[in-house]
C-alpha cells in the first residue's frame, strides 16, 4: 500500500467516525431536546422519556431537524406553552453542543 492510499484510508475512517460521532450527538441532542419539552409540557417522568424516544427515532428521517422543531412546536401550541420557534431552535443547538461534550466525556 503506498502512502498515498494509506492517507486515503486514514481520511476514509476518520470521516466514518466523525460522522458516526455527530449521528450519536444529534440523536442524544433529540433525546435531552425531548426531555426540555417534556418538562414544559408538564409530562410525568415516563411520560417525557417516552417523548423524548419518539423524537430520537425522528432522527434517522432525511430531514430530521425540520421534524423535531415541528413537532415540538406543535406540542406546545397544542399545550397552549408560549414558546417561539427561535427559542426551540437556540434550545436545539444548546443540547447539541451538551450531547456533543458528554459524548467526548464518555458519558
């Protein structure tokens, strides 16, 4: 194998695992998202972990982000909480950069 094909590799793998690693920090990102609305949506604790699965299981969709925000703000218009788009969006990216630490954490 020449070192050209080795560097080839070397990239190959590294973007699986990048991509494997913000696959694993979106869907944990939907999972603590979930449990945020749960909690404004006045859920019990198995009521809101199983809100905040149905939004993980959300991810594997081709445009998950749209789908997640969607339903949020669905639930809570529904649920009559008074919560813009803008802020269930900025909520999203915090949970992202919190799931993408714990996941570097190990957790």
């Amino acid at each position: 194998m020449s070192t050209f094909d080795q560097r080839e590799d070397s990239f190959e793998k590294r973007f699986v695992h990048d991509e494997e690693l913000q696959f694993r920090a979106e869907a944990r990102r939907n999972k603590l998202l979930g449990l945020w609305a749960a909690e404004k949506l006045g859920k019990t604790s198995a009521e809101a972990q199983a809100y905040a699965e149905t939004l993980v299981v959300a991810e594997v969709a081709a445009d998950a982000d749209e789908r997640v925000v969607a339903q949020i703000k669905k639930d809570f218009e529904a649920a009559g909480v008074n919560q813009s788009e803008h802020q269930i969006r900025r909520t999203m990216d915090e949970m992202l950069t919190k799931a993408k630490a714990e996941i570097k954490a190990g957790e």
